[in-house]
C-alpha cells in the first residue's frame, strides 16, 4: 500500500513538473538559426545524455577493474609514485 501511494505521488509531482516546464524556449546553437524548443525537451535530454555518459563512464571502470584483476602481474610489479 506504501508502494502504491508513492508511485501515485510520485507521478503527481512529475506532471507538475512537465506542466510547469511546457513553455517555448529559444535554444541558440552553434552553427545554424536559433531554434525554438519546449523546454521539458530541452531537460530530458540532457538528462538523458547525463545518464548515458555515467553508464558509459561506469562500464569503462568496471572493464579496466576487471583487467586489472586478471593481469598477471602482481602488486609489487606495478610501479608506484616512489619509483618516479
């Protein structure tokens, strides 16, 4: 039942947001005419492209962990900032 009333909530809040964010915006881009966008618009998608970059950034993380993991050297083969 909690579940219930905070995804009812929830999407209460959300509506209000994109209600409140529906008017037009001018965008000015770099190369071409400014063009005119809703700016909900505008909000999700660099939202989205935030997103996608942290899970891009996560992956690469988590590959290079796992190589480093598999490598065959051990730690005391890795050079470390004394040896500079």
């Amino acid at each position: 039942m909690i579940r219930l009333a905070l995804l009812i909530g929830s999407t209460v809040l959300l509506v209000a947001f994109v209600m409140m964010n529906m008017h037009l915006v001018t965008l000015n881009v770099v190369v071409g005419p400014p063009v005119q966008i809703r700016l909900i618009f505008l909000l999700l998608t660099a939202f989205f492209i935030g997103l996608a970059l942290s899970w891009s950034f996560k992956a690469i993380r988590k590959t290079r962990a796992r190589r480093r993991a598999r490598s065959p050297l051990s730690r005391e083969d890795e050079p470390s900032l004394d040896d500079l």
